[in-house]
C-alpha cells in the first residue's frame, strides 16, 4: 500500500509513480488510493478534492462527510489487504488519514516502510 499526504500534497501521485516505476521489476501489486481497484469506489482525484474543500467552506459537512466516508473506507481496506507499506511523510503538514493508515498497518503487526520528507533525524519519535 502506498500511504501518504493527499489533501495538502499536490504532488502525492508523483513519488507513488515513481515507486511503482522502480519496482516494477519485482512484480509488486500496488495498491494505491489514487488508483482504487474497487469496483463502486468513489474518485478522489483534485478535481472532487476541490469540490469537497469547497463544500466544507461553504458549511456543507453533511455532504462532504456522507462522500469521504466512503474514501476513507476504501483506503482503510487497501491496508487491510496489503502486505507491506510504504509510506511518505512530511511533519511540515498534517495528514490524518496518514497517521490512521500508520495506526491500522501497525496493528496489524504488517512491515511499514518509512520515509520522511524532512530526513531521519527529523523523524516523529513516536515513529522511531
């Protein structure tokens, strides 16, 4: 599973790619929230990404809350299928979805590849 900032993080997709271009001769199965592989998965693309920031100025909770529900599932259970993580961190955004995906693969007691943007000495003791 390929964990990491979306919301605040334009360029999310590009490491993703660029992981799954150096593997890809290991013949990994990705699973990667830009690309899910469920058939009645909602986008989460920056388009819909806008419309729902937009919809949360505007006051509309209820309806960002009833489509993201559905997103955050989706994302949950790519960690429940996977068998490893990688996973990119930056401590100069926040990322809740992020930390919930750390949380859910820990438990699962499943192997977290960790890389944070701002370097290992800047690294979250708790992630150490």
């Amino acid at each position: 599973y390929l964990s990491g900032a979306m919301e605040f993080d334009l360029s999310g997709h590009v490491w993703r790619e660029s992981v799954r271009e150096k593997l890809s001769p290991k013949e990994i199965i990705f699973l990667d929230p830009y690309i899910k592989p469920f058939m009645t998965s909602l986008p989460e693309d920056q388009s819909i990404r806008e419309e729902l920031k937009r919809k949360r100025e505007a006051g509309l909770y209820d309806e960002v809350h009833e489509y993201f529900k559905h997103v955050r599932a989706d994302d949950l259970r790519m960690c429940d299928m996977a068998d490893f993580a990688i996973v990119s961190y930056s401590i100069a955004r926040a990322s809740i979805g992020t930390d919930e995906e750390i949380v859910t693969l820990n438990r699962m007691k499943k192997p977290i590849f960790l890389f944070v943007n701002e370097g290992k000495r800047k690294t979250p003791l708790w992630l150490l």
